[in-house]
C-alpha cells in the first residue's frame, strides 16, 4: 500500500482563520485508513496539539471524530464550530497563529533539516518551523514519491 507524505502545510489555514487545522485533519485522516507516510505522527504533541489546546478542543474527540466520521473538512471545521468551549475569537486564533508562526526548531533539528536538503546553514537560511517543516515534507515526498 501506498502512504502518503501530509503536504498541507503548519502555514496553512482553512476558512476559520487557524494556522495548521487542515494538516492535522489531513494527518488524522491519513492515519484513520493506514495511509499516513512512516515517520509522521497522527496527531502528535508538537503544532498538532498546539491546536488542540489553543482551541480548547478534546485531544480525543478530535481523534474520534475525524476517524469515525470520515469528515471532509468544511465538515470537520462545522464540528470544531459547534465544539463546548471552543475558542475561535479573533484574539484566541491569532495568538494561536502567532505562536505558530514564531515557533522555531532547536538548533540540531534545523541543521538537519537543511543539511538534508543541501542548503547552508546560513544568515538566509530559514530558522521557523513552518518552513523547516515544508522542506523536510518535500524531501520526504521526492524520495518516497518522485525518486
């Protein structure tokens, strides 16, 4: 069976404004029917759970629901909406993206990451994860999918 490298970025959004919400149900769902590519976690504790408690969401419904229902994902955003407690006023999402933004991988995760891709760890080399994270995808994608 074929697996599959999640590509939707952590730097995307879907219509409610939340950074990375579409590659976690993307990783989830991946996961739910045995395509997710080795390596990449489900719903791990990094961005994956960065969103989960930004929102005030349930770390297992979240699970739950995306694997048993199968949602597209304007359905699973419906279901974040109607979540108790969750939290999606601008000021909530927008710290939430901020964070997400500005997060930045320790020193031998970027090294890495760069070194895998051939780029030099240099002064126009990218330090956030966002852009960490897309490479080391893109590799991964090229050498299981393209290679």
């Amino acid at each position: 069976m074929t697996t599959i490298v999640p590509l939707i970025s952590s730097g995307t959004a879907g219509p409610l404004g939340v950074l990375h919400l579409p590659r976690l149900w993307l990783k989830v769902s991946l996961e739910s029917c045995g395509k997710l590519a080795a390596g990449y976690p489900g719903a791990g504790k990094g961005y994956d759970q960065m969103v989960i408690d930004g929102l005030g969401l349930s770390r297992d419904a979240v699970i739950s629901y995306i694997k048993n229902e199968k949602p597209t994902y304007p359905q699973f955003e419906a279901w974040v909406k109607n979540q108790p407690g969750v939290k999606l006023d601008s000021a909530t999402v927008e710290k939430l993206n901020s964070a997400i933004r500005g997060y930045n991988h320790d020193d031998g995760t970027r090294q890495a990451i760069l070194g895998a891709n051939g780029i030099a760890d240099d002064a126009k080399a990218p330090r956030d994860a966002i852009n960490l994270n897309n490479l080391d995808d893109w590799k991964e994608f090229h050498e299981s999918i393209l290679k």
